[in-house]
C-alpha cells in the first residue's frame, strides 16, 4: 500500500515569529499508520529529528533552491528511500540519527526501564544516546538480548552516556 | 542536499570506563535463595525469643542463647548478607560476580553449617559443632574466594570496595576464632592412641595443640572477640560501605566527601584491630579502641548527614527509614559499647543485663532493622527484574512500589521500633514477660514482612502483564512510544524545535 503524505508548511509561522512545534506535534500525533509527514521549513529542524525519532519516525531531508528545506517524516523507513535524493540512500548512507535520552536524576530502576522503552521504538538506523547518572550495569545483558550492542563512557561530571545501537 | 545530525558529546575518553554488553549480576534466584532462608531463620529466631525470654532474662553465656545468637547471626544476618552481597557487589563495583555456580555451592553449605550449628549449640555437643562449624567454614571460604576474585576485576577501586575486602577478611578471622573457640572446647582422647604420622592423627594432634594454646585466652573475652569481630567487621562493615553505594542511588545523592568516606572505614578497621586483640586478652586498652571505632561510626554519620541533605528526593519512603533508624540505633549501642569497654567494671546482674540489651540492640536494633529496609529494595528489585525484565518497553509493567502494601511496611516499621523499645527495657530489667510482649511484638513484625514478600514473590507465579496498546483517540492512531506512553510530550520535546 502507498503511503500518503500530509504536507505542513511552517515557513510562514516562522517568518511571523510564530513557535510551530504544537502545530507539528498535534499535525504528527493525527497521522494514521500509513501517512507519512512532509514539512517545509526554512531551515533543518535537526531538533525535531529527535524528538520524532522517539515515536518511531525515520525521516529524509533535503534543501531546496529557495534555501528552504523539505523533511519527509515516515514510520516506514523503505518508503523513504524513494524520496531520497538521486543517488543517495539516506538510512543506508548518511550517518546514523542520533536519539538522545536523559535518563537522569530517576531512583532505579526507572532509568533502565526509560531506555528499553526507547529502544522499542529506535528507528532502524539510528542510534540511542542515553544519559544516567551511573553505569547501567542490569542494562547491558536486557540490550544484547533484544539484538543491541552498547557501550557506555564516562563524562566529566561523573554521569554517563551508554550508546546503543543495533547489532 | 540530505543528511542527518550527530551529536559528538564531550566525552572524557576513559579506556576503563568501557563496559562490555553482557550480564555483570548472578540471575535473580541465586540472591533469592539466601535471602528466602534468612527470612525464614528470623522468623524462627523471632518467635524463640518470644517463646523462651529467659534467653535474654538470664545471662548470655549459656547454651541456649549461643544457639539462638548463631540462629540470628549465621541463619538471618550472614545469609540474607551474603546473597545480598552477590547481587550489590559487581553491580555497585561496576564488574562481574567471578563464579555463580560456587555461589550455589555455599549456599548448601551455608543451611547445612548454620542449622546443624544451632542444633548443635542447642544440646551442647561441642564436637559436632565444631564438624558444622567446618562444614559452615568451607562455605564462607567459597564466599571469600569467589567476592574476593570478583574484587580483583574492580575497574576502579573505591571505599566500598575497601569496605568490602575488609568485610571478607573480618568475616574470615571471625570463622576461624569461632573454630578455634570450639576446638578448646573439645576433648582430644583419641590423640593418645593415634599416630602424629597418619593423616587423622596429625589433625587430631593439631586440634589438641589449637585447644592448648586457645586455653591460655579467657573464655568469655574470647567469645566477645569473636562477637565483635564478626559484628563490627562484617555486618557494620558492609552496611556502612554499601550504604556509601546506597543511599545515593535510593535518594538521588552523592557522597559528599570521598575523604570522610575512606576516613570512616579507615577508623573502623583500626579500632576493630584493637578492640579485637584488647577485648581477647582484657586488656585496659579496650576503651581506646572503643573510642576509635565509635569515632570511625560519627564520621560515617556524619557523611551520611550530608549525604542526605544534599538529596534531591526529598521524601524518605519506609524502606530508608527502617534503614536510617536502625543506623542512629548505632547511637546508643555505641554508649553502651564504651561503657562496657571500662576495664574496671564489675560484672554483676546490672552490667551483665546490660550486655544482654548490647548485643540484643546491636543485632536486632541496628543490623537486623537497617537490613529489612534494604531487603525492601533488594527482594521487589529481584523479582522484577527476574519477571519483568524482558517484558519492559514491550508491555505494562508493574512498578517496584506497587509489588507489596505500604501500609504492611509502615505497620511493620512501628511493631519493630515498639518490639525493639519493650524489649530491650525488658531485658535490662530481667522481665520475662516484658520480654515475651517484645518478641510478640517483634514476630507480628517480621509477619508483616512475610506477608509483603509472599506479595512480591506472588509476581514470580502470576506476572502482571498487560498490552501496551492504549485506548485509542479519535483521529490518533496507536502509539506506543515513551512520549505518547505518558500521556504528554516531555518538557524537553516541547523545546527541541526551539533550539
């Protein structure tokens, strides 16, 4: 079946100085299972990537003549591959999205279950950067047996961030 | 043009700080079984000092009240600590239990020593004492061997760690004064008739020797020694390193002062040291090292005082104050210690019964009512994560709170407190009905325990599992991520456009 697309255009509210994000979020949170999303904005919204990567979207993006840029947001990560760019595959060339997660300041074991939630939802090529306040250690072993590798480095605070990714 | 952003964070690039993706805690079951015994030797231990008060009306120096310290002691406090142990230990030092499967071993050995000890204590057959006692030793000596492999992959050494090793090397000279104890108190006839040559007959010589040279040591200083020894150095030990791991986590905290940390276990090890060999040999001295111990205690409340006001979760559930209560019980069983150290204090029916109220305060007021605080966090903890761990993001889960009644926990928390406050008076002043109103109070207690953790373990046998699948809103098809999971965008979604 061929997904339909829902096109938002907030390069107006922008330009008006008008904040888009509930306009995007309420246009995202209405779209059935096979409709994709495609925004026009004037510039990336690198952000929003994100933050729809959370609910499971991949997405293409592409600058257009007019310096604007049209993102294509879409739960199925093949149909966007005919919306890439000629001669590029975006989910197999570009670098992975990355999916930040601040897992901290939560008594345990609220900060595991917080990141196996996200990886339920990681989109296929992109990466979980979860932040916590100590080493994950019961994670590991949950990650590798749902197929995810991970490695956690310490920060100069003291904190952690543990990068997960699919094998 | 197309891409996608990434994010380099600033990392310090730490070749340790690396962890590898695989299981670094024993399954949740190994941890389970000790801990279950335990429960179930407190239980037992409850209900003797409700049924037999004179154990705490009469002085401790007699058969029964070593059998029912060594119930409580290796029964209750060494099993639930030892499991515990298996489980906090590479979780909290960040590597790997070395050998699950010689955990499962000492755990045969543990129930066989401790209970046929017990028994044994309780009809006073010395020798087969000292056979469990043996049996009990091979277990603790896997116990040592096993954390203390794990000790040696330590990426980072910390002051729990020190607070651990110090407890495994305490807990061992502990069982090895223990044995010797019970070997002056043997009889060696058959040394006259065996040979020094064969392999029986060498160790029966050697048995003698041990008892000749134990002989030359005061009976009662040797067992308050050992007493100490195993208290203060294991179970005080422990507490006071894991909580440095502990409280933290639990409250949202940090150690305020490494310094004041490795101070407090720093002292607690000299005072031990010399509390140990001073009490032996009824040295003067005792008070000193008394005081250096107590000393080591003040700076570790002091640091967990700090620890504690810089929380960032204000509210203490019932579970810290079991824990935090029984930590300022250290208060008055510290005075009591002092006291008691006086070198020229006579030895009568007030001192005597103080003694009684010492110890009963030191094992059941401090280390008994802090541990059944971090049981729980540790049994709901076990159980979830044995149940519901691969279910986590893909179903409802239950949360840790909502596995067991509060209302049996707080309940639990007052019949404690009260069973500890009636029962220590009581003791002091010999009455044995006081004491059997205590040890009611302290049984009903540890019922409201069991009754929680039949609660959590109910989990094990009927999970509650249930789809994620939300009620679906119009125009909004199923979503199951975190976000739409909660009801809301989190804070930091709504600014992310905005950046």
């Amino acid at each position: 079946m061929r997904e339909r697309i829902i096109e938002l255009d907030v390069r107006d509210d922008l330009r008006r100085g008008r904040e888009p994000f509930s306009k995007i979020m309420l246009t995202v949170a209405q779209l059935k299972a096979e409709e994709s999303l495609r925004l026009l904005a004037p510039f990336e919204p690198k952000p929003l990537f994100a933050v729809l990567a959370q609910q499971g979207f991949s997405y293409v993006s592409k600058a257009l003549d007019s310096g604007d840029f049209e993102v294509l947001f879409s739960r199925h990560a093949a149909s966007l591959k005919e919306h890439a760019p000629a001669g590029r595959d975006a989910a197999q060339s570009s670098p992975p999205a990355i999916v930040e997660l601040d897992a901290r300041g939560l008594e345990p074991p609220q900060p595991m279950v917080k990141i196996l939630e996200a990886v339920e939802t990681l989109p296929i090529h992109a990466q979980l950067h979860a932040h916590t306040d100590r080493r994950p250690m019961h994670l590991y072993a949950q990650l590798e047996a749902r197929g995810f590798t991970a490695h956690s480095e310490e920060q100069s605070d003291g904190t952690f961030i543990t990068h997960v990714r699919r094998k | 043009m197309s891409g996608v952003n990434s994010q380099p964070a600033a990392t310090r690039q730490n070749a340790a700080a690396h962890a590898p993706a695989t299981a670094n805690a024993p399954s949740g079951m190994l941890p389970l079984r000790f801990i279950l015994t335990g429960v179930l030797a407190l239980a037992v231990g409850m209900v003797w000092v409700a049924a037999r008060p004179d154990v705490l009306t009469t002085y401790h120096y007699n058969q029964y009240v070593i059998a029912l310290t060594h119930l409580f002691v290796l029964g209750w406090l060494c099993t639930v600590v030892m499991g515990a142990m298996y489980q906090l230990v590479p979780v909290a030092l960040e590597t790997k239990l070395h050998s699950e499967r010689m955990a499962k071993w000492q755990f045969v050995f543990q129930v066989v020593g401790f209970a046929g000890m017990v028994w044994m204590f309780w009809i006073w057959d010395m020798k087969q004492v000292g056979h469990f006692g043996s049996a009990l030793a091979v277990g603790v000596g896997l116990f040592v061997y096993n954390l203390a492999r794990t000790l040696l992959r330590v990426p980072r050494w910390n002051v729990v760690a020190t607070a651990v090793a110090s407890g495994l090397f305490w807990l061992s000279l502990t069982i090895l004064a223990g044995l010797s104890i019970a070997t002056a108190k043997c009889t060696y006839e058959s040394a006259e008739t065996l040979a020094a040559t064969s392999v029986l007959g060498a160790m029966i010589h050697g048995l003698r020797s041990l008892a000749m040279f134990m002989a030359r040591f005061d009976q009662l200083g040797a067992m308050h020694a050992h007493a100490h020894l195993g208290v203060v150095g294991f179970f005080i030990m422990v507490l006071v390193g894991v909580s440095y791991k502990l409280v933290p986590m639990f409250t949202l905290s940090e150690v305020q002062s490494k310094a004041r940390a490795a101070c407090s276990v720093a002292l607690l090890n000299l005072g031990l040291a010399g509390a140990g060999a001073t009490i032996l040999l009824r040295s003067p001295w005792k008070p000193l090292f008394a005081l250096v111990i107590i000393a080591g205690l003040a700076v570790y409340g002091w640091e967990l005082t700090q620890i504690l006001r810089a929380r960032k979760r204000r509210p203490l559930d019932w579970a810290l104050r079991y824990f935090l209560t029984a930590l300022a019980l250290l208060v008055p069983v510290s005075l009591m210690g002092a006291v008691l150290s006086w070198p020229t204090l006579p030895l009568n029916a007030t001192t005597g019964q103080l003694e009684n109220v010492y110890g009963f305060l030191g094992l059941i007021g401090v280390s008994s009512f802090a541990i059944l605080g971090m049981l729980y966090k540790i049994i709901p903890f076990q159980v979830w994560f044995t149940t519901y761990s691969q279910h986590i993001g893909r179903s409802r889960v239950p949360a840790l709170a909502d596995m067991y009644s509060a209302r049996w926990q707080a309940a639990g928390y007052w019949l404690f407190a009260a069973g500890l406050l009636v029962t220590s008076l009581a003791t002091f002043f010999s009455h044995a009905a006081g004491v059997r109103l205590g040890g009611l109070l302290l049984t009903l207690s540890v019922g409201t325990f069991i009754v929680n953790v039949a609660k959590i373990l109910h989990h094990l046998v009927r999970p509650r599992i249930t789809p994620l699948s939300l009620k679906p809103r119009p125009g909004v098809p199923t979503d199951t991520s975190p976000a739409a999971m909660s009801g809301s965008s989190s804070p930091k979604a709504e600014n992310a456009f905005a950046v």
